[in-house]
C-alpha cells in the first residue's frame, strides 16, 4: 500500500514540479552567486567558468533516497547535450572522500561531484536549502531562472529550458517589432 501512495504521488509531484519552475520563470531572474567548490580530484571549480551553458547545480547527499533515485535523470539530462548544458553535483555531507567516489563511480556519473561538506557557508550555497535534494537552474547568462526542492527529471528539466528559451525568443521577437 505505501508503495501504491508513493507510485501514484508522482504525477502529482511532477504536475507541482512544472508549477515551481513556470512561478520561478515569471518572476525576475537574479544574477547567480559565483562560488568556488573542489571536485573528488581536488580541481576547484567557479559557477562562473560555466557561463554560456544552462547549469543544474544540484544540492544532494548520499543518505537520501530521492538524491539517489533522481542521479541517472542527472546523468541523462547531462550526457544529452554537454555542450549546451552542465550539471553540478555539490554533495552536502561530510563524507570520505573514497567512499565517495566509490558511490559516484558505482553510479556512473560523469558530471562533476564537488565538495561542500555537511554545513557549508553561505557563500558555498546559490540561495536556500530546504531540503534535498534541491537544484537550481541557472540560464547562460548566469542568471538563477528556476528552483527545486525535490527530484528532477531530465525531460522535465529539458521542456523548461525549450519553454523558457521560447518565451524569451518571443519576448526579444516582440519588442524588437514595438521600437
């Protein structure tokens, strides 16, 4: 029975997923806060070196079901298209850094896995985390354009990008006819 309620609870997530992300997308998008976070070989990576590409950068740890269960969506929506899009796992755990890489290898995730620890300062963080996972989608002009607390698909992370880029082309469209 608890499976049955969890089995039919996701369209409705989805459904509550695609309202969060169209709310973020009217609201003014904000500037994403550049941060600076290692990776599993030590390299630091800038959110700004992404500039120019859409970037996930998801907030997960290894201790949550729904983190685990939404990293092949991850791979897959990475894997698609890595010269239009990155992903950023930004683990939040204070974890080894063996067993970690361990578990991403045993995953198969080829995105880059950086290192916040179990409670990073604000300036490691893009905007709140209530909750894991959270993921925020920032668009390539480094702006934040929408925001998840909960698991993500990649054709639901995909029909946003092609809705916002649509919107935005028409936007541009339109107000080039109006001057």
């Amino acid at each position: 029975m608890n499976m049955r309620c969890r089995m039919a609870a996701r369209p409705v997530r989805r459904a509550i997923l695609g309202l969060l992300l169209l709310v973020v997308a009217a609201a003014p998008a904000l500037a994403a806060q550049d941060f600076a976070l290692p990776d599993l070989e030590g390299k630091t990576h800038h959110l700004s070196d992404y500039r120019g590409k859409w970037v996930l950068v998801n907030y997960w740890a290894t201790w949550c079901p729904p983190c685990r269960e939404e990293l092949p969506e991850l791979e897959s929506f990475y894997s698609a298209e890595p010269d239009k899009v990155a992903v950023l796992g930004v683990n939040m755990e204070d974890v080894d850094r063996d067993r970690l890489k361990a578990f991403v290898d045993e995953q198969f995730l080829s995105f880059p896995i950086l290192l916040a620890g179990g409670e990073p300062s604000r300036d490691k963080l893009i905007g709140p985390i209530t909750g894991l996972p959270t993921s925020y989608l920032i668009d390539p002009d480094g702006k934040v354009v929408a925001r998840q607390v909960g698991p993500l698909t990649a054709k639901a992370i995909r029909d946003f990008i092609h809705g916002y880029e649509q919107q935005h082309a028409e936007s541009k469209t339109s107000h080039g006819h109006e001057g």
